[in-house]
C-alpha cells in the first residue's frame, strides 16, 4: 500500500471508500479534464457535480467576489438568496413556487420529508429497493443500497425496470407501491411520501416509458401522502430537461436538489407547493446556518444562468442522442445486455448471458477499473453493480462522445478476453 493510502486509513478511518483498483491522486481539473499528481490527463465522464465543467469560471468568478464581500446567513435581508430563489422556481411548472436551501442533498431529502411529515401527518415513507438518498440518520435509514436495516416505517419496492420487468412496467411499479401503501396502513403508519430519484440511479438507471410513475404517484396520493421527486442526480439538465421528471407528465408535490446545483460548492434546496410551506412554517421553524448563505446564493446563481444561457439541457438532449447512437455500436459485445438513458445520463447492463440475464458485476468492475487506467472516468451502479454508469459534466463535446466510446470499445474487449481466458 502506498503511503498516502497508509494516511488515510489512519487519519481518516476505513468508512470512506476510494474509486478504481488503483485509485486516483487528482490535483486539477478542467472543463471534462482530470490532471493527477504525475500530470495524466484523464476524461472524465462520470461526474456530474462539476455540470458546468471543473473550476468554471463564472463560478470561480461569482464565489471570489461574493466572498470577498459578504457571507452571512438567511436571517438577515439580502437580495443575493431571493435572485436566486426566484430564478430557480421560475423554472419549475406550477405549483412549485417556493424554494428553500440546504448544504447537502441529504439535507434537502431530509427538509422535504419534515416537510411531507408535518402536512400529512404520516410518517411513512416508500423508497426503492437500491435506492440511495443520504447520509443522515433518518436517510441512511431509507437508503436500502447501504446494506443497513430500513427503519420500521419505510418500506421497499422494486424499481420500474424496463430491462428484467415483465410485462407494463409501470403498471408492476403501481402495483408495488400500492401494496406498500396498504401494508403500511395495516401496520397502523401514516403515509407520508413517495420518495424516488427519478432517474434511478442506483438502482441500475430506469427512465422509461415516460409514464412509468403515474400509477405509483396516483396510488401515494390517494392515501394522502406526497410524491417527492430526488433530483439530485438527475437534475439541472442532464436528461435534456432541466428537471429529470418533466420527461414524465407529473409534477411532484416536492423536488430536491443538489449534487450539481453549486458546480462543486455544496449547496442543496427543496422546491415546494406554497401550501405545503405555510403548513410547515405554521408549525415549525427553519435555521440552516449555511444553508441558502450569500456565497452560496451567488454561486447557484451562476451555475443556473450559465446552464440557461448555454442552453445545457438542450446540449445534453442533443449530445444524448449522439451519445445513444455511438453507444449502440457496442451491443455487438455479447455482454452488453442493454443500453438505456436520456440525455446525458447513460446506463451499459452487463451480463454474463444475454439469454439468462445474468449480471456481469465482475467484469463491470473490470471495466471501470480498466477505463481509468487508460484516462477515461465512468462508474457502475444497480443492485448488482453492474450497470456502467455514464454521467459526464454537460461541457461534454462531440469528440469526447468519441473518445469514450472508443474506450468502452476497446476496454469490453479486453476485460471480456482477460476473463474468458481465466476461465
Ligand atoms: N439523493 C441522491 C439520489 C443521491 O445520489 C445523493 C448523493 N449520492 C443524495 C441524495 C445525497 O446527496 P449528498 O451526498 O449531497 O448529501
């Protein structure tokens, strides 16, 4: 072991997990470059907090002279939240009108649920069966893809896989949710909310057919709970609408946000009903001390005008669809099973056998580690991990499209013929 993983065990303890076989030591980053501590340029096509690119110089810009001003908190007036604030609701459909802000996806799951609890009164809530949606107590708790118990009021349900899922997917996922819903009430819960990433992200990437939630939605609501819709990872963009659950015709009671909203500065939020906040406010009080702080609301800004003004959703609409087109030259590898996504959010299925299905999780990871070894950055998420998980900050171009697929090309090939070969 190197030193500086030596370090790290040490002063930083074993909870935290590195990517990659031979992790990497990142020093600079630009636009969709990587540069490690040797100088090697690495792709990278995997993050998307960065949206905008790395180190983006409006952001840079927007964070140094806000800082170099002022940096205090939401009790106090300022224009620099409220800009924000309605230039960011301005984005969502009707009744979504009101915003607040947090430091943290997790801190905005968490808001939205106090948020759900508070107007429904329940304090049920359905997750997927990989979901993950953060790191506090009450998240962990309904974050099943941790391997940790879920908490006694949170049930599970099968994501809407339109690769393994038989028949009308949404109409299986509807019907899931609903048993959840009636296994809740015989167990005397309240159902306080749906909460899905609308993206499915880790639990393999599922995002059709369109309506795919409607059934579930509707069935929540009928119960008098909430739908609230993660957008953590698939929003600002990436799915060639601003909003991951455009794509589908519902709107969602809550929204939260993060991950790419601050292009690296960490910043969350929720976006609400304005009924739904008068209840909480009612009721409760709100202080995040940095959640929402002057910097932040500077920051946010320009990441969301730089994203309208270089039209980023309709770049990854149009860029998905280039991307869609060279990814499908791969499914001569016999062990892609299935390439699904929108925009610039792409899933590769690995398997084994395309006639069993089979997840393919060892050589996922042999690909993954094999790509960045050879400069290009993907990751792999799904229950089984075995989903290549295509997530590239949206300055992506044409060539990079190239560059990637090229690489996948080349490293199936290789981690197909090292396995085939050690068997
Ligand atoms: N929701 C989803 C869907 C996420 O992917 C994540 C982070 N991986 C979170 C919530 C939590 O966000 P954060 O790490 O900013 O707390």
């Amino acid at each position: 072991m190197t030193q500086s993983l030596l370090d790290r065990r040490r002063v930083l303890g074993p909870a935290y997990r590195l990517f990659y076989a031979e992790p990497l030591h990142l020093v600079r980053g630009k636009g969709v470059e990587l540069f490690d501590a040797d100088g090697r340029r690495y792709l990278d096509a995997y993050n998307n907090v960065p949206v905008l690119g790395h180190a983006h110089p409006a952001v840079v810009e927007a964070l140094a002279r806000q800082a170099s001003l002022l940096n205090t908190h939401t009790r106090y007036l300022h224009d620099a939240v409220l800009d924000y604030a309605e230039r960011l609701v301005a984005t969502f459909p009707d009744p979504l009108i009101r915003a607040m802000f947090t430091c943290s996806g997790s801190e905005a799951n968490d808001l939205a649920l106090r948020i759900a609890m508070t107007a429904t009164g329940g304090n049920g809530v359905i997750v997927t069966a990989n979901a993950y949606h953060g790191v506090t107590a009450l998240l962990a708790a309904m974050s099943p893809s941790l391997g940790l118990p879920t908490a006694p009021t949170v049930r599970t349900v099968p994501p809407p896989d339109s690769y393994r899922g038989q028949g009308d997917v949404g109409a299986a996922f509807g019907r899931s949710v609903a048993a959840a819903v009636a296994d809740m009430r015989r167990a005397g819960i309240g159902v306080a909310a749906l909460l899905v990433d609308t993206t499915f992200a880790s639990d393999g990437l599922f995002f059709d057919p369109v309506d795919h939630l409607d059934e579930a939605v509707a069935a929540v609501r009928a119960a008098g709970g909430l739908f609230i819709a993660d957008e953590v990872q698939g929003g600002f963009g990436r799915s060639g609408r601003m909003w991951s659950f455009l794509r589908h015709s519902l709107v969602p009671d809550l929204v939260t946000l993060g991950k790419p909203m601050g292009n690296g500065h960490p910043i969350g939020g929720v976006v609400t009903r304005g009924d739904l906040l008068d209840i909480f406010g009612a009721r409760s009080r709100y202080f995040n001390t940095f959640g929402g702080n002057t910097v932040s609301a500077a920051v946010g800004l320009a990441v969301l005008e730089t994203i309208q003004s270089e039209d980023l959703p309709g770049h990854a609409a149009r860029l998905g669809e280039q991307l869609s087109e060279r990814l499908s030259s791969l499914r001569g590898h016999p062990s892609v099973g299935d390439i699904r996504g929108t925009g610039l959010y792409r899933g590769i299925e690995l398997v084994t056998d395309r006639e069993t299905r089979e997840p393919a999780t060892d050589l996922a990871k042999a690909v993954t580690d094999d790509m960045a070894r050879n400069g290009v950055l993907i990751g792999v998420c799904g229950g089984a991990s075995n989903v290549l998980k295509i997530r590239p900050p949206l300055a992506f171009q044409a060539a990079h499209v190239e560059e990637l697929v090229e690489a996948l090309d080349k490293s199936l090939s290789r981690c197909a013929g090292a396995q085939s070969r050690e068997r």
